[in-house]
C-alpha cells in the first residue's frame, strides 16, 4: 500500500494519499478542496544502506604510521 504525492489542479495544494490499488488512483480527490482534478507527482524515496561504512573499518593505527614526524 504506497503513499503517493499529489497536486491539485483547481486549488495548488500538495497533498500524500494511500492507496490500495493502482485503479484507485483515479479515484483520488484534494482533501483541501475536493476537486477531482489531481496530478499524481513524482516521488522520491529515502533508503537506508545495512552495514557499516567502509570508514568504520579504517585502521586508526596505519593513520598514525602514515603522519609525517615532529607533528
């Protein structure tokens, strides 16, 4: 069940919509004004990477090996 964003046509208002279906769609109707006349928009999504970063594994102590000397 995705969340979709939508634009009313008649008043501007963005607004987010459940929907069920991809028939329900056409069904949708501005909660602000309750025209019909909706665009359905492109959406982003957020998405979360499992795991750690590679700069979690990096060896703190070939840093110190590495930094020039009389620092």
């Amino acid at each position: 069940m995705p969340i979709f964003e939508f634009l009313c046509e008649d008043c501007g208002q963005p607004f987010e919509e459940l929907v069920f279906s991809s028939s329900a769609v056409d069904e949708v109707t501005c909660p602000e004004c309750g025209s019909a006349e909706v665009q359905k928009m492109i959406s982003t999504f957020a998405s979360r990477i499992a795991g750690g970063s590679s700069a979690s594994s990096f060896n703190t102590s070939s840093a110190a090996s590495c930094a020039p000397s009389g620092v």
